[in-house]
C-alpha cells in the first residue's frame, strides 16, 4: 500500500467523520451504487438479488426507464453532489444490453461532475461483454471494469454454473485493455475438485492476463441457492475449509510476489488500483444506492442508517456505529489506529480489553500506532469482529459485513 493512498483515504475518512453534526451530512454521499438485477442464468451458489431474463424482455426497458427517472431525482434532490466513486453491479449489468447500458452512463455523466479522480466501475461477464460495450462505455467515463471469471478452468466453471469457459474469460480482459488498463477480477477457491496446483494455476493466469485487481473468495454455502440444496441432497460435498484457507494464503504468497498488494482480507490490487468504491463501504463513508435490492449507508450526528431503495431499514447508535467502523476498520490492512481506540472508550467502555484480547490470541498486531490484522485474524475474522461487536452490549451477532 502506497503511502499517498493511505494518505488519501485517512484524510476522506477523517473529513467524513468531521461533518457527522452538519445537518446536512446525511445528504452527503460520496459513492454511488446502481444495481442491475438481471442474468443470464443464475449460477447454483448465488443469492443475490438478481433473476434470470430473456435478452429482449420488455422488462429491461423499463428498468433502464425507472434508473434512469431515479438518477434524475436524485440529481434534482442535490444527492449527487458530492459523488466520487460510481459502480453498477448486479446481477450482470452488461447483460443489461450495450444500448441500455449507454443510456444508462449517458444519463450519470449528465448528472455527476466526473473527472480525473472519479472512479466509475462496472460489473461484467465474459459472455455479454462487446468491444463495442467497452468502447462506447469508456468514452462516457467508466474506467474501471469488474469482470466475473471465478476460473480459468473450464471444468470448475461447469460446476459453478457459469456461463462463460476460459478462453472467454481472457478474450474479455483483452478486449477491455484494449481501451482501459484497470481491469479487475474476482476468483473462487474451494470449487469441489480443485486442487492447490489448479487453484495456483488460476492466479498465475490472471497475472500472467495482465490484470490490476484481484478478488479471491473462498466458495460459500448460502441457503435456499441449488447450491445449498445439492448438498443438502448428498449430490455435492461441502467445501473443505482448511483446504479453503490454505488456498488463501497460497493466493497470498503468489500475488504478493508478483507486486500485488493484499490491501483487504480478499483483495489485492497492483499500486494505484484498489477500489476506492469498495474501500467507501469499509471505512464509513456515506454512498447511496438506487435500484431494485441496492443498498445504501447514510450517516447521521447520533448514529448511521442502513437503506434498502432508499428506505431505512437499520439504525445504528453511536455506539454501535463506532464498534462498526472498528470491526470493518480490521477488514483493511492497515487496521484502525490507536486513536481510533482510545476515541471509542466513552461509548464503549470495554473496547481496550477487547484489543489486549484480540493481541493475546494473535488476532491483530500493532504496526507503526496501528492495530492491524494478522494472517490469522484474516482467517478468524468472524471471531475477530464478534468480539469487537460483543463490546457494545446491544445483541450477540454483528451486522453483515458487505
């Protein structure tokens, strides 16, 4: 991690809290969240809020209608004054279809001030992307594309019910850097089947690809997926988790040689490359999200509230708000620092035999007046942020961490 990054990123977060009296912090987005429910298929171990549809369903009009009166409101409203980093996820937004999807960009590039520091990124899969897409899209200020792989083995893609192969998957990261070097990938470990030699092979080939970012994921189980009910069966095994977590820190060793960067628990990025949407999520910084299922966090002068569509559906306290951004703080490699700590003992009384706790079991370290996460703590992060959590004394379980 670069230091002018972390410098970066401690002065937007420290400017955030700063104006959490202003009456019009809650107002103050910094990100935007756009979200694009559809696919082509769903793959078995998805459960996000996405749907399968026909490419011509008169369905994607009029979503692409109601984004596109939504983005408008949203402008008229001032909520999109402050906007730094956008993202369109989904689902597939580029299953969206090439024309909905300009529009789409079209009408944000008219509502937000984009420039050399937005950072504008969009989800796609190696089987909807065109040249075309990527040209028209970077030409409307997307420079940034997150691309689904998951594998570069085309039998573990099988499994996972994707709906692209390999070979697909490396034409479409060559096709985007044809026009735009940030390219970003997300990879899956623990596919039944996979072994640590396969697992190695999928990173060597998504650096040897050129790419900027990497997402690594071990394979989860959710309920009510095919997944979940394959294995329920006995059709399928469940992933074998300290298989999984050998695979990490394979994944680890790999990319950091290679001049990655692990900047969070599952993502490493090449100088300059993380994504500063996501980090917005982990380090307490208001984003707002329009669309069916897109979330959104605003802060308030006595807490944080969580909207679903723009309705709250959580409310945070003061203290729960602090024991949040300390446990996300810990997703981060460079942790939270010592200050962060010590300010949080008037609303959590308990918080620094938390920390003696979390350093005896080798859970986090302190570096340079920072308590940082270990190797194990990266790991153990549910036990890791439990604790922090259990410090506030409201419920035994942390909300979920994005």
């Amino acid at each position: 991690m670069t230091d002018s990054w972390h410098t970066t990123v401690a002065a937007e977060v420290g400017s955030n809290y700063a104006k959490r009296g202003d009456c019009l912090l809650e107002r103050d987005y910094r990100g935007l969240y756009i979200h694009v429910p559809f696919c082509s298929k769903r793959c078995a171990y998805c459960d996000f809020t996405t749907r399968a549809i026909s490419a011509d369903s008169p369905e994607l009009d009029a979503y692409r209608d109601r984004l596109i009166r939504e983005i408008r409101k949203a402008t008229r409203e001032g909520l999109l004054g402050s906007i730094q980093t956008i993202y369109i996820g989904g689902g597939t937004p580029s299953y969206f279809g090439h024309s909905r999807l300009v529009e789409l960009a079209y009408t944000i590039s008219l509502s937000i001030n984009l420039d050399d520091n937005s950072e504008f990124t969009i989800e796609a899969n190696p089987d909807s992307l065109s040249g075309a897409m990527v040209r028209d899209l970077f030409a409307l200020g997307v420079n940034r594309f997150s691309l689904g792989v998951q594998s570069f083995v085309d039998s573990e893609l099988e499994w996972l019910g994707r709906s692209h192969d390999s070979q697909q998957a490396l034409d479409a990261i060559s096709l985007i850097q044809e026009r735009c070097d940030n390219v970003a990938i997300d990879l899956i470990c623990g596919i039944p089947g996979q072994s640590i030699v396969s697992w190695e092979q999928n990173i060597k080939r998504a650096i040897e690809a050129g790419v900027s970012h990497i997402s690594v994921y071990p394979l989860t189980i959710e309920e009510h997926t095919p997944l979940a009910g394959r294995i329920a069966s006995g059709e399928d095994q469940s992933p074998n988790e300290d298989l999984q977590a050998e695979m990490m820190l394979s994944a680890a060793t790999l990319l950091q040689s290679q001049g990655f960067t692990r900047y969070e628990v599952a993502s490493y990025a090449r100088p300059s490359y993380e994504c500063r949407h996501n980090i917005s999520y982990w380090t307490g910084i208001p984003y707002l999200g329009i669309g069916e299922g897109a979330a959104g966090m605003r802060n308030l002068h006595d807490g944080r509230e969580r909207l679903l569509e723009g309705t709250v559906i959580e409310r945070l306290d003061p203290a729960q708000s602090k024991a949040e951004d300390l446990m996300l703080g810990m997703r981060m490699s460079w942790g939270v620092s010592s200050h962060d700590v010590c300010s949080a003992r008037d609303l959590m009384p308990g918080i620094d035999k938390v920390f003696a706790e979390l350093l005896e079991l080798d859970l986090v370290r302190i570096a340079d007046g920072r308590y940082q996460p270990t190797q194990r703590g990266w790991l153990l992060g549910n036990e890791l942020f439990a604790r922090i959590w259990a410090s506030v004394q409201h419920d035994d379980s942390p909300p979920a961490l994005k």
